[in-house]
C-alpha cells in the first residue's frame, strides 16, 4: 500500500489488490516506529497520521526475575518523533488508501486474491498475475508485479523464487487481556526461568505475545489451558484477576514464526519486498517498518522511470538496485533476531519453567539500565535501524 501510494504520488498507474474485503485483521504488525513516522513527516502527513487512533511508547521496559529496568529510551534519537506509535494495522492501511485515492492513478481491488503470475514464455518476463474475484477470474498485466504478500507470499512461490530459511526456534502465542487504571503503563518484556512474555500497552488492553520452543502449541494445549493460565499468572502477577478472560484456546492465537529470505528478490517483471522478500522475526516489531523502507526505496529507484511511460528498457537492473540497497538492512537485522532467538530466548525457554528460584540479570542489561544514554542504542537499532530510508521523489502536481 505504501509502495502504490508513492508510485501514484509520481504519476504511475498503480493496481492495488487485496485478497480480503477490509483490513480488519487483529494482532498484525502495528509498532510504527520513528523511522517511519519520519516517512510520513516528509510526505507532509505526520500531523493527519496522529490524528488515527494510537498509543505512545516512549521507553520500552523489560522485568527480568524480580528486577524491573528500562531497556530502550527514545528520547535521545534525532528524529521528529521520539516514540514508538502503536497504531492498529488497519488505522495505517485505511489512512493509506484514503490518501492514494487522492491520485486519478492509484486503484484498490479489494476481494481480489492474487493465485498465480503471468509469464511471457519466450522471454521469461513476468507480465501481469491471475487474479480471482467473486465474479469470477481475470487477469491483470502490468509492466511490473510487486509482490508484497507477506511471508507466505503466493507471487513469489508462484514466480518460483528460491528461499532461503535461516531458523527460528520459537512461536509467538498471541492474545489480549483487560488494562485497568491501577495497571502500569510500560509496554516491555518479562522474562524468568522458561518463561518469556512480551506486554504491549494499548490503553483500554493488554496485547500480550507468549513464546514457546518452535512447533511447542501441541504439548501445550495436551498439558491444558488451566496451566497455560497459571505460567501467565507467574510471569505476570497482575493478571491474576483477569486470567480467567483466557476462556478457551480460541482466545490464543498461534504465530508460527519464520525468517527467512529470497536468494534473490526480481526476475524480469518482478520484485518481492517486506515479508515476502525477507520474512522477519517479531522480535522488536522491526517487520513493518522494514517493509516500509523497502517500498521507499523501491519508490525512489522505480518512480521517475515508470512515470515516463514505457517500460524502461533497463528495468531489470533498476530492479536489482532496489535489493542491493535493501539487501544489507535486512541481512543485518534479521542477524540480530537470530542471535537474539539463540542466545536469549532459546535458553531460556529451555530452563525448567516450574523452577521457582528467580532468573538473574545479564551484565549486559544491568549496563543498559544504568544509562538514558546506553538505553538509546537499542532504541536506535530498533526505533531506526540499518539504512533507514528517506523520500525523494516530488509529488507530480
């Protein structure tokens, strides 16, 4: 959606499709980070953007045992915004597209589920996709597909790009709980022995993500959801009075985690970007904006060309300048998620989580902790990150 937002906004003739008839879609990436937020300041729309309906983070915290600690400051980086705006998926997406509708070039097909490519025989080319609604299938050419479907991308299995898997050892069980107003208002994680919860504040809810050791939910649902309910409680003791909210795993919703990447991200006619070029862990709830960044530059290398008209002769090496920028960002982060799966959250879902004795503080934490100024590196890497990108293209009047 970004990326046909700034290909309209130059005057390219954009098709958006839509597999579903709205973008009602719970517990999907919302954690806009101030990388992005500084996108939407240089498309002139920050102030409308905070007008939809969010929340505000500006410190992320973390209880390791008994200890509780600031883990992340934002307050130091040098962007506008010197937060984390938690904003429903849908809020983003509906703002989204009531913008790009403002371009006679820009066109949303909603209920529009994309099932296959169209490919030129003789030439290898990728010429449009197989697209089937409710009255019936079509297709839609194009000079180029986008594949931005996610990490379970149909275009790029379709295109037969190959991917590469480099691990998770974890799934993220994801649900909501009540707030009330005696709560705490710090969004953060809470680790002890065998058990890792993250808590994301959302004004009136808790949104909570639970990991478990990869493929984990069988042995879990087998040992019942009362003691489900109860490791709940030990990690997070404020939810004793609420637990029972948890009425059936039907209120759990399982997140099977994947990182992975494409060895490469075109072939002539098409380009894969966000999850469906470079899944990403939930660790840091970095994916959405990777993603975003990836359609910003893919909007500042592809713009003026596609505006011209025909599609240019070099395309394809437009194509594979937009992975070469975007390449090294996500190798660098999708790095960091991995080491942060091995060497944090793999021991300690490993440990005995029936143990009672509380888990100890790693040195390094208790460094961040002592500093605004050191907790503003993880704030960067996550708040900002590798590369980020900035718009260059001008609006066509």
């Amino acid at each position: 959606m970004m990326l046909g937002f700034l290909l309209a906004r130059a005057g390219v003739d954009v098709v958006v499709l839509e597999k579903h008839g709205d973008f009602l879609r719970d517990f999907r990436g919302d954690t806009v980070h101030p990388s992005t937020l500084e996108v939407m300041h240089e498309l002139g729309l920050l102030e409308k953007f905070l007008q939809r309906p969010h929340d505000e983070v500006r410190e992320l915290h973390a209880t390791v045992g008994d200890t509780e600690m600031v883990l992340a400051n934002f307050s130091h980086l040098r962007t506008r915004c010197k937060f984390i705006a938690l904003m429903p998926q849908w809020e983003f997406l509906d703002f989204l597209r009531d913008e790009a509708l403002r371009f006679p070039t820009f066109r949303l097909m909603q209920n529009a589920e994309v099932t296959g490519v169209i490919e030129d025989a003789a030439t290898s080319t990728i010429t449009g996709v197989q697209v089937q609604t409710a009255e019936g299938a079509l297709q839609v050419n194009a000079d180029l597909v986008i594949g931005a479907d996610g990490r379970h991308s149909r275009v790029r299995e379709a295109a037969g790009l190959v991917v590469r898997d480099l691990g998770a050892p974890i799934d993220v069980l994801w649900m909501r709980l009540p707030k009330l107003a005696s709560d705490p208002s710090s969004s953060g994680g809470r680790i002890n022995t065998g058990v890792f919860l993250a808590m994301i504040d959302r004004g009136s809810y808790w949104q909570c993500a639970y990991v478990i050791p990869k493929g984990g939910i069988d042995a879990l649902r087998t040992r019942g959801l009362e003691e489900f309910r109860v490791s709940m409680v030990r990690i997070a003791p404020l939810f004793a009075d609420r637990i029972h909210e948890l009425k059936s795993w039907d209120d759990i919703k399982l997140l099977s985690v994947t990182v992975d990447r494409l060895e490469r991200w075109y072939r002539p006619g098409l380009l894969c970007i966000g999850d469906a070029a470079h899944a990403m862990s939930p660790i840091g709830g970095v994916g959405i904006n990777l993603a975003i960044q990836d359609a910003v530059a893919a909007a500042n290398i592809l713009a003026a060309p596609l505006s011209a008209g025909d599609s240019p002769a070099d395309l394809l090496l437009l194509l594979a300048a937009v992975e070469k920028r975007r390449l090294f960002p996500a190798r660098v982060t999708q790095a960091a998620q991995v080491a942060v799966q091995n060497r944090l959250l793999r021991p300690v879902l490993a440990a005995d989580a029936q143990d009672t004795w509380a888990m100890k503080v790693p040195w390094l934490m208790k460094l961040m902790a002592r500093s605004s100024w050191m907790q503003s590196i993880p704030a960067y890497a996550v708040g900002v990150g590798v590369r980020p990108e900035h718009v260059r293209n001008p609006a066509r009047s």
